[in-house]
C-alpha cells in the first residue's frame, strides 16, 4: 500500500512541512468545470486556488509546500500540482491583478467571487514535483468541513495511478456527447482535436427554457469553431441567439457528415433537421 506522504518523502518533503488542499467546490456547476481548467486553463485555476479563509488560510501560514488535488465526479481527487506557498499578498492588490481572471470565473464560469473578498490571498509557485503524476494520480480522502488538511495527518491511500490524465480525458462517442457553453471554454486538448476533426449538425438547447437552435458546420476547425463562435461573446452570434446568454446553452451533435461531404449536402441536411425538430416555428431558427 503507497501512501501520498511516502511519495513526498521520496520527493524530498517533509510531511510536516506540507498542506493537502482537497479542492471540492460547493458550486457544483463549477465543481463540474474545475478538472477541466487544471488541464487547459491553468492560469485561472491558480487564480481560484490563491483565496482562503480561517483555518485553511492559518494552516497554509505555517507550512512551506501544499498539494492539491481536484475533486472528480466520483470519490476520487486527482493531483494537480505540488506548489511552495510562497508569500500572504493583500486583497487589494489580489483583486487588481487577477480583475481579468475573476471575472472570467465569475461571469463565464459560474463562480461567485464576491464571496471572496475577505479571503487571505496567498501566492503559490508550481514546482516540479510529481509533475509526471498530475492528473494521474488519485486519492479517496474521508471529506470533512476542511478542506485543506495537514498532510502528515490525512496521509491517503494511492487509490489509483491511471495511465491518461484525468484533466485529459479522452472524449466521448459524438452521439453521447453533450457539452455546456462553460464546458466549452475548458474543454480538453483531446476533446479539442476530436471537434476539429468533425463536421455535422448539431443542437443547441437554452437550458433556461428549452428553446432549441439548429446548426450545420464545417470548414478548418468543424464543430469546435462553430461552437467556440458560439460561447466567445456575452451574447449568442446569431440574430436568434443575441438576446441569450451562452452560459446557459447545452450543445450536443444530431448528425456527423464525412470531411469531403459538400458544403450544399450539409446545409441540406441541417434545414431536414430543423424541419424534424421543429425549430423555424417553435425554435430559435429563421
């Protein structure tokens, strides 16, 4: 049985030395997004990292290393990084700094910062440690009211060392894919390169009230381009889509066409599914 502190041992710290931040966040939305933005928007999960209070903020004082791991869907958290506490910044400057980051959080992805502004602001520098195990390595932590412990206390079991990140995953088969706009602004290298490569029709649902949209794309980059268009405004790029947020949509793939099909097969297609789907009159098609 391989336990985190014989790994860190091994990584020359000392337990006693170290914090384990279990990030689990009460949103459960971004709870959803967090693995996501350790795999491809690094900058913004550091950001959302830097903020804490009362005994979680007391522990990191007083320790020179911290681990954290990312709650998954499931039991299991996976490692995202080895970091030295480095210093305690003020809020003030803390909100300066990241103004851009926190909006994004806040107003892309669903976290309320406000909550936030009494925080100690700490600052954190990645460090090579484990880096071969991020994303790989997994624990199953007993959850308590804190949510960063000392590790010489919590000392996991290893419950996992999968061969495939858990902050890349591979994607799923297009006709279960189902992705929200907030998803779409972290989606995974792997999940990138498969929506490059495929061209179709696709739904778009606005989980506020059910009305439906009906695309077609194609071209360089497929359906992650057209998607990405999507999501890159505070407001749909269609004339049917402008008075919607994008945070609210839920995209999934009706129908997947071969690279060489003609651009005028596809459009033919999307209007048979707007027909079937009912979109023109009761949706959000024209």
């Amino acid at each position: 049985m391989i336990k985190l502190n014989d790994i860190l041992r091994s990584c020359g710290i000392d337990p006693s030395d170290c914090a384990v931040i279990l990030h689990t966040p009460r949103e459960p939305n971004f709870r959803r997004l967090l693995p996501g933005l350790v795999g491809n928007q690094r900058a913004l999960f550091e950001t959302y990292q830097r903020t804490h209070k009362g005994n979680a903020a007391a522990t990191l004082r007083n320790r020179n290393f911290a681990v954290s791991f990312v709650g998954l869907h499931d039991e299991r958290s996976a490692l995202a990084g080895v970091y030295r506490v480095e210093t305690e910044g003020s809020p003030s400057a803390f909100w300066d700094t990241a103004k851009d980051h926190v909006r994004v959080l806040s107003d892309d992805l669903g976290l309320d910062y406000k909550l936030r502004a009494d925080y100690s602001v700490f600052d954190f520098s990645l460090t090579d440690h484990m880096s071969d195990l991020v994303g790989r390595l997994m624990i199953s932590p007993r959850r308590t009211q804190s949510y960063v412990r000392l590790a010489e206390n919590l000392d996991p079991e290893i419950v996992e060392l999968s061969s495939i990140s858990m902050f890349d995953p591979l994607p799923p088969a297009w006709r279960e894919w189902c992705m929200t706009g907030p998803e779409l602004r972290v989606i995974s290298p792997n999940q990138e390169a498969r929506l490059r490569e495929w061209r179709g029709i696709y739904l778009i649902v606005d989980e506020t009230d059910g009305a439906r949209y009906v695309g077609s794309a194609y071209g360089a980059e497929n359906l992650l381009s057209r998607w990405r268009s999507h999501v890159r405004r505070d407001h749909g790029v269609t004339v049917q889509l402008q008075q919607r947020n994008p945070a609210n949509f839920r995209f999934s793939i009706l129908e997947r066409v071969s690279p060489d099909t003609p651009i005028e097969e596809i459009t033919a297609l999307e209007q048979t599914w707007m027909h079937r789907l009912h979109t023109k009159r009761f949706g959000l098609n024209t």
